[in-house]
C-alpha cells in the first residue's frame, strides 16, 4: 500500500492549483457570464474537458490517476465544472467516442468539449424505470429513416437540450429483450417531438416528458448498429463511475453541517454539543470516508488492468443514504426554522437547507434506485438466484 | 497510488486459510472451545513455527519484522474461522514492549512472545470500563526497586492462558501520573483467571495482584526515569488504537464468514418454491452485509496503514474504522442469525457463533460511541 503520488503526478497536482490561483482568484463570481465563458474557453485549451478522452477526438488523453487529482482539486476550490455540456460529457461522449462513425464522431465530439448546446438522455418511459430493458417507445424503419413513436418520461433538461441520445425498441420478436434495442441520436427541433416538463416536489422543472409523433430520424444518426442499443447504454453508464469529486463535495457539505450545528440549539446547549447530534456527524464522515477510500481501491484495481464491475454499487448506495440523511438532518438542527424558504430573516442561510432536503431524488433515483443496486450486489457479486 | 495487497500479502492470506482450513474448521474450533485452556497448545506451537505470532516482532528479536497491514490479513483469516487462541493478545502485549521499551526489555521479552513460549496479554482496564486515565485506579506503591500493586485489573483478555501482563497502573493521583509495565504471571501475589463467556472462542478474565511486585526494570513508561511524566497515557492510548484496529481485523473476517454461511443457505433452503435468496427481503439484507464489509475493509486497511507509515493519521481512522466496525458487525450478527430463520437459533448451526462473536467485539477497544464521540472531537466538535 502506497497513498503517495509519483513526482509526474504531483507536478500535475501543482499545475491544477497554479492554474486554479490564477484564474479562480478568491472571491470570483461564478454565476457571472462572462467569467464562465472565460473559464470554459480556458479550461478547454488545456484540455481538461473530455480529459480521459483519446487526443484524436480532442480529448486530452488523460491517465486515471491524473483524472482524479483534477476532479479533486477541482472540487476543493469549488471550481465550476470543467465543461458546460453535462451529459454529452458524462455518457453522450463516451458513447460516441466508442460506437460512433468518425462523421458522427467529426459532428458531435467537438460541440459537447466546447459546450455549444446540451444533451437529454430518453431512457426511461411511464411503464419503464428500473427494468429499462423493458422499453416500449417504438423506432420503425422507413428507408433512410428511422419513424419513433412513444414516450419518454422524467427526461432531465429535455426542454434545454438540443439533441437526445434515445433508445427506441426496433425488433419486438427477440428472444431476449435485451437485443431488441437501437440507440439514436435525435435532434429535439425534429417535427413530431413534444417536450412537456413536469414540476417536481420542490417547485421547479429539472425534467420532462417527452411525446413522440411520427418522428422521422435519419439512419446515419443511428449510433451503433440497429440491436446493439443495450450495449451502448450499458457502456456509457460504466464511464459514469469516479466518485472522486463526489466524495470532495460531501466533505465539504459535511462541514457546512458541522458548522449549522454550532450556530443551532439542541434542547437548551449549542447542537454541536449533544451527543446524537456528535455521533450523527460522525457516522457521516465514516460513510465518507468510507466512500473515499472504497473509491482508492476501485482505482488501485482499473490501475492493474482489472475492469470495475458490480462492486461500484457499493459507494452509489452510501451517496444515495448520505444524500438523503444529511438533507434531512439539516432540517432537524434547524427545528421549526427549517420551514421558511425565504422572505424572513428567519429562514436560516435564506431556506437552502429546505429546497436541498427535497432534490435528494435526482441522485438517489437517477441512474438505478437504492433497490436496484442491492440487486446487482446480490446477484453478480454475492451469485445469489435472479429475482 | 496503490491501496491494495503485495503479492506476498495476498500469498500470506492464501497460506493463513489453508492452515485454518485444515487444521481449525469449525468443528475443531467447537472443541476447543468447549476445553478449559480455551485455545489448542498444540496449533499456538505451529503458529510459532510459521512465524505468526511474531509477525510485527522485528527479525532481531525472533520475529518476521512484518507491518500492521501483514497483520491484518493474518487477523482477517483467524476471524473468518473464529479462531480461539492468544494471538490478538499477545501481539498487543509484544506492541507495548515495541512502542514503548528500551532495547534491553526488547530482547528480555520478545524473542519468547514471537516463540510462543509467553502468551501476552494487556491489563488495561478496570471494573469501571472506562478507556481514560481516570479508569485507572490500580496504584502502585514504590518500595525500594520495584513497585507494589494491589488490586484487579478486569476484562483482561486471554487473562487465564497468558504468563506475561502489560498493566497500566497509578503511581499518583494526577492524571499524569500513569505508568506501564510488565508483570510475569508466576511472581508471587500475581494470579489470572477466565471467567466464563457468551463468545466462548473469546476468552476473558480477571487479574488480581496482592501485594505484587513489579520491579522498575520492568517498568516501560511512567516512572523513574523511564520517559517523561504524562507520557504513559499517550502510550496506552496508542495501543487502545492498536487493539481496535486488530479487533476490527477480525471482525472482518467473522464478519464474512457469517455472510458467506448466511448466503449459502439462501441458496439452498427453499420456500414458496425459490431458494429464499431469490426474494429481495432476503437478497436486500445481504447486499448491505456486502457494503458494510467492503467499506470496513477500506477504513481498516486505511488505519493499518496508517500505523506503520502515518501515526498522526492513527487515531482518527482506528477510530473510524471500529466504530463503522462495531455497527456493522453487529447487525450482520442478528441479520445471519435471523436469516436462518430457527435454525439459526439453534446450537447446532455455527451462525450463532459468529453473533456471539459480534457481541464480544462490539465493546472490545471501545465501542462505536466511544470512538464516533472521538471522531467528533478530533474533528473540531
């Protein structure tokens, strides 16, 4: 065992911080838009953006290792993310790099480094959540076209996105369900496509549902081959795993309770001092810790040429506990307090606290339920009968 | 960047099970615990001969000069079978000697720790179960080259087999005012008992000394010369962490010996038609045993580490790992156990053990409110 950084590495370090000293100076205003356009343009030049992509499609052909020294001194300056176009650079590209033509590659790669416009994700359908293999939306053949019909639901930004990355049924007769499948790549300005978004629990719109009417897709946006859409989707998602930064942003909103602990009261004594809230904070930090170093040795693995599988449900489970318990704990320090969202100066810390105790589900329900990835550990690690 | 195991650690671990395997299934382990010495004489000798109970021993004292990450594979695997014998114990006792002797009490006593021929054990702890300086109160009374100590250390691990006792004691009232030492099992006014215990492959006692001399030549810390005043409780606190990083080795082990009996009968038993492992009521619990093992597994490595290459790390990550430990393990007891549904319960099957081994380490070098009210505390709280 070995927690050091080789030399190489350590200079990588030291470059992330200079060029964080120089162009995240304390006290930056980040939603501010010329800074952010700045900092993208920025951020893209050195490559950081799409860092583990290959050099050829533009990426920055970036080691494991020193893509989690970026990610973590990243997120311990609270930098704003390297790239705007979210999905494109979570799964959108990956995928592409993967499965795509090179004049997919040629059309799409360079727009998601430089952020042009954003990427929803058509997965799940009103009969479809966790059993997505079970999609009905129908993609039908017609010439040089593709002809969808169906619906998709809680689709993520779909009325920001420019383009969909959608997995539509081709084949409704194969003897697994699986193989039935056809990934395509659908411009949201297509006729036929009918975004409606869906308020959620804490008053705004984050996703929606998306109708489709006869939606004519050309062939050549079609990404992999017709069938192999299963593939695609499983493959992006398992590009989707560091949980480096993840681990760095809770630390961090762990201290923030910590500190919403000193500044609230606990029957008559400051909170921080009563020993269930004391043991709380504590069971926190060793789930986080835990995540960090669960994440340390899932990297020692990749770094041995030993694939991730299953074993990464391990840390989605502990962030999909930490984010709900730790928003909710938030309310309980704060008491009677924590109803007011705003508009009196007795909603603490203007009602963050609040509106973050209610946006638990994108984490925690995106990307594979709690029930879900006890499944996977009990099926493929633990070998136990399919349910 | 490497958090995983050398080659040699991962040949170490390989060699440890088959030994146990072979020679310590769970049908042995149920006979020796069941016998009055507790562990088997015979098996200690050979794991002498193998060199592990002087794993941490340096090789100029007779041992195999190995780290604490050596020792926790090794411990993981004496968990996993429930091994009963002295070696958590006798290891901790060879650390007082290591961390805290002069190189004349290194060769007095560690070459025949690492033989096997002593069985160590520390006497920490009092009838108050208090892990402070003021749940010392054992005084002990200068006279001439030795000091006088009356009175009982309790919860003394392996107390009725070991020969060679680490004994915090008072040689003043103020909180400084501690001092470590050895004391041999056969000097007059020493005398150790077992008591009889729930986690029978655990066992635990009590040391009584009347008018017991222990001579200032065996005196690691505290006194007369042998380091500065107030240095004796950072020295017993270090090896509170010391003990709580091997018990939480062990606990991994039993931990994944209980999830893997408890798998394979919810692969064989058959209700409704499905081995029961098919339900999620079923499946769910044992998915959670799986996280909590691996996310102990890497708090431990983690502290382990830490021990042999960044002591400052030492006292927040033992404490972390014990305390997710001591939660962890204990609901992985009652979850095996009520898995089994009623044969679970019975003496016949051996997952009741592995609860009953649950209960032993939860409190053993500090349970988890213990240690997440020091997580606090070092944590600025």
């Amino acid at each position: 065992m070995d927690f050091k950084f080789s030399p190489e590495e350590e200079a990588f370090r030291d470059e992330v911080r200079a060029f964080l000293a120089t162009n995240l100076p304390p006290g930056t205003n980040k939603n501010d838009f010329a800074f952010l356009a700045e900092w993208n343009r920025k951020v893209r030049e050195k490559r950081w953006v799409g860092f583990s992509w290959p050099k050829e499609v533009g990426g920055g052909g970036g080691g494991i290792v020193e893509q989690v020294i970026l990610k973590e001194e990243m997120s311990k300056a609270h930098a704003p993310p390297l790239g705007a176009c979210f999905m494109g650079l979570a799964w959108v590209g990956p995928s592409i790099v993967q499965y795509g033509t090179d004049a997919q590659k040629q059309r799409f790669i360079p727009d998601i480094l430089d952020g042009k416009y954003q990427w929803c994700t058509g997965y799940s359908e009103p009969g479809v959540g966790s059993d997505l293999a079970s999609l009905q939306c129908k993609g039908v053949r017609d010439g040089d076209f593709y002809v969808v019909n169906g619906q998709k639901i809680w689709t993520s930004i779909a009325m920001w996105s420019k383009w969909m990355i959608l997995l539509v049924r081709t084949d409704f007769n194969t003897e697994s369900k699986h193989d039935g499948i056809t990934c395509l790549l659908v411009e949201m300005s297509t006729p036929g496509v009918d975004v409606r978004p869906i308020k959620n629990m804490s008053g705004t719109s984050m996703f929606a549902e998306v109708f489709f009417n006869d939606v004519r897709v050309p062939v050549e946006n079609r990404l992999g081959a017709e069938g192999q859409g299963w593939q695609v989707t499983v493959s992006a998602l398992a590009s989707e795993r560091s949980s480096i930064a993840e681990v760095t942003a809770m630390f961090r909103k762990l201290e923030e309770l910590k500190e919403l602990a000193e500044k609230t009261r606990r029957n008559g004594a400051p909170a921080a001092k009563d020993a269930r809230v004391r043991r709380q904070l504590s069971v926190f930090e060793a789930k986080i810790e835990a995540m960090r170093l669960n994440g340390l040795r899932y990297l020692t693995k990749q770094l041995k040429g030993e694939p991730l599988s299953s074993e990464t449900s391990v840390n989605k489970l502990h962030r999909a506990d930490l984010e709900v318990e730790m928003g909710d704990f938030a309310l309980e320090l704060l008491g009677n307090a924590h109803q007011y969202l705003r508009g009196t100066d007795e909603a603490v810390d203007g009602g963050r606290w609040a509106s973050g105790a209610l946006n638990w589900p994108e984490v925690v329900i995106g990307g594979g339920t709690p029930n879900i990835q006890k499944n996977i550990i009990a099926e493929r690690i633990l070998h136990l009968p399919k349910d | 960047m490497n958090f995983g195991f050398t080659e040699e650690q991962d040949l170490l671990r390989a060699e440890v099970r088959k030994f146990l395997d072979a020679r310590s299934p769970l049908e042995e382990v149920r006979k020796t615990m069941e016998s009055d010495a507790g562990y088997a004489p015979g098996l200690w000798k050979e794991l002498a001969e193998l060199g592990w109970l002087g794993l941490t021993i340096p090789e100029a004292h007779g041992g195999a000069g190995l780290g604490w990450v050596d020792l926790v594979v090794l411990l993981e695997e004496t968990g996993r079978t429930l091994f009963p014998s002295p070696l958590v114990s006798t290891t901790l006792a060879a650390a007082a000697i290591l961390d805290n002797g002069t190189d004349e009490q290194k060769a007095r006593w560690l070459p025949s720790l690492a033989d096997g021929s002593r069985i160590g054990t520390l006497a920490l702890l009092e009838s108050q179960d208090v892990l402070a300086p003021s749940g010392i109160a054992l005084l002990g009374k200068p006279d001439g080259d030795a000091f006088v100590l009356t009175g009982t250390k309790s919860f003394v691990a392996d107390a009725g087999a070991a020969n060679l006792f680490v004994v915090a004691f008072r040689t003043g009232p103020g909180a400084e005012d501690l001092a470590l030492g050895i004391l041999d099992g056969g000097a007059p006014g020493v005398s150790a008992t077992s008591h009889p215990t729930m986690d029978q492959t655990k066992r635990t006692g009590t040391l009584t000394l009347a008018n017991a001399r222990l001579p200032k030549s065996a005196v690691l810390l505290g006194a007369d010369g042998r380091g500065a005043p107030g240095r004796a409780w950072p020295a017993i606190a270090r090896l509170f962490d010391r003990g709580a990083i091997a018990t939480t080795g062990e606990m991994i082990g039993a931990a994944e010996g209980a999830l893997a009996l408890t798998v394979q009968y919810a692969k064989d038993r058959i209700q409704f038609g499905n081995p029961i492992g098919k339900y999620q009521g079923v499946k769910h619990p044992l998915a959670e045993m799986y996280v909590d093992i691996e996310s102990t597994k890497s708090l431990l490595y983690y502290a382990a580490w830490a021990l042999d290459e960044s002591p400052a790390e030492v006292p927040r990550s033992a404490s972390l790992a014990k305390a997710y430990a001591s939660d962890a393990f204990a609901r992985i007891g009652i979850d095996g156990v009520q898995l089994h549904g009623a044969v679970g319960y019975t003496a016949e099957y051996d997952i009741q053990l592995y609860l009953k081994r649950s209960k032993w380490a939860r409190p053993t070098f500090g349970d988890a409110d213990f240690h997440y009210e020091r997580v606090a505390t070092l944590g600025g709280l």
